[in-house]
C-alpha cells in the first residue's frame, strides 16, 4: 500500500512540470449581467408560455368530457382563465423588464 502511495506521489511530482506548459488564455469572455438576465427570462417565459398552453389544452379537454356536469365544467374553465391570467401577467412582467432595462441603460 505504501509503495502505491509513493508511486502516486511520485507521478504526481513528475505531471507538475508537464502543467506548466499548458496554454494560458489572455482574454477572457466577456459576460454582460444584463444579457445574461435577459437570456433566463426569455427562457422562463417560453417555458411559462408552454406550460400556459398545456394548461389550456387540459382545460379544453376537460371542458368537452364534462358530458355538462356544471362542477366539471366550472373547474375547466378556472383552468383555462387561470392559464390566460398567468399569461397576462407574464406579458406586464416582461413587459416592465424590458422598460427598466431601457432606463437602465440611458
């Protein structure tokens, strides 16, 4: 066990040289915070769009297999305004993003 310890050791002293010819970038990338945000928030909203259209088809499918039944009806229908209330609201939330960002940069 000891000789495999040393042998690791040694090996690790013998890459150490071998690491310092390794190339050093000069430059890194330049990552802009804002559009850095504005990337997770598109990606949220299309993720929220998507849901928000998942929902409504759930809410119409739901709606036509109620057979009239007013509870099952009703609870399609909060499905499908809850959907378009999540979308409204996500229209205004990108919507007020966008103007901060417009005075943020004036």
């Amino acid at each position: 066990m000891k000789k495999i310890i040393s042998a690791l050791i040694l090996l690790s002293f013998l890459a150490v040289p071998v690491m310092g010819f390794a190339e050093i970038a000069t430059e890194l990338p330049e990552y802009d915070v804002m559009r850095t945000l504005d990337n997770i928030i598109q990606w949220l909203f299309v993720i929220l769009l998507v849901v928000a259209v998942i929902f409504i088809v759930i809410g119409g499918l739901m709606y036509v297999t109620a057979q009239g039944d007013p509870e099952k009806v009703k609870k399609a229908s909060q499905y499908v305004l809850y959907a378009l209330i999540g979308v409204i609201v996500a229209l205004l939330a990108r919507g007020l993003v966008t103007l901060v960002q417009k005075f943020m940069v004036t």
